[in-house]
C-alpha cells in the first residue's frame, strides 16, 4: 500500500481505549510512506504531529500513534503531571538528604 493525502480515522462511538490497545488500520505485504497529514474525529480528537512516518498526537490522558510502516494505530498513557512532580520531589529530598549527610561527616 502506498499512502498519500489525509489519513481521517472516525472514532465516533469508539468509546473505553485504554493503554494496550492497537488497531491495524491497514493490512498489506509492504507500506510506503507519505501521508501529508493525520486527523482524528469522534469520540477522541488528538493533534497529530509528523515524525518521519510516525504520527503522534494526545487525547483524554492517552497517547496515539499511528505508524505507516505498518499501518498500526497505537494507544498508550500519558503519565498524569503529578507523576512528574512527585519525581522532582523525591530527587529533591535525596538531594537534601545526601548534602546533609555531607555537612556531619566535616
């Protein structure tokens, strides 16, 4: 299969996707590469950004890629920000704790 133009994938009343999912959008013995844009309406409505045949874009706490090598849309979390914040935290409290540890050792 040889793509061009727009990819439009309709999840009007595709509702539930979780982390895990994959849908093969396209089955053929080889892909050739060229989508010029990928759109997505219904139920979840991601932005899509190009990147060298990947396509990913985020929606409802969960990451979308759709991949032209195989024709495969692919579903993943998106770790929520307080997971993120809760990292620094505990770096910054490890941080703390070793200079604190390296004030009593003088």
């Amino acid at each position: 299969v040889t793509f061009d133009g727009t990819l439009n994938i309709d999840t009007t009343g595709l509702t539930g996707l979780i982390a895990g999912d994959s849908f093969q959008l396209f089955s053929a013995g080889t892909y050739t590469p060229g989508f010029t844009s990928v759109a997505m309406t219904g139920a979840y409505v991601p932005v899509f950004s190009p990147g060298s045949g990947v396509w990913t874009g985020t929606d409802a706490g969960l990451a979308f890629t759709f991949t032209e090598s195989d024709g495969t849309l692919r579903i993943a979390a998106v770790p929520e920000p307080s997971v993120y914040a809760m990292l620094a935290g505990v770096l910054a409290l490890g941080l703390g704790f070793r200079r604190l540890q390296r004030g009593r050792a003088v």
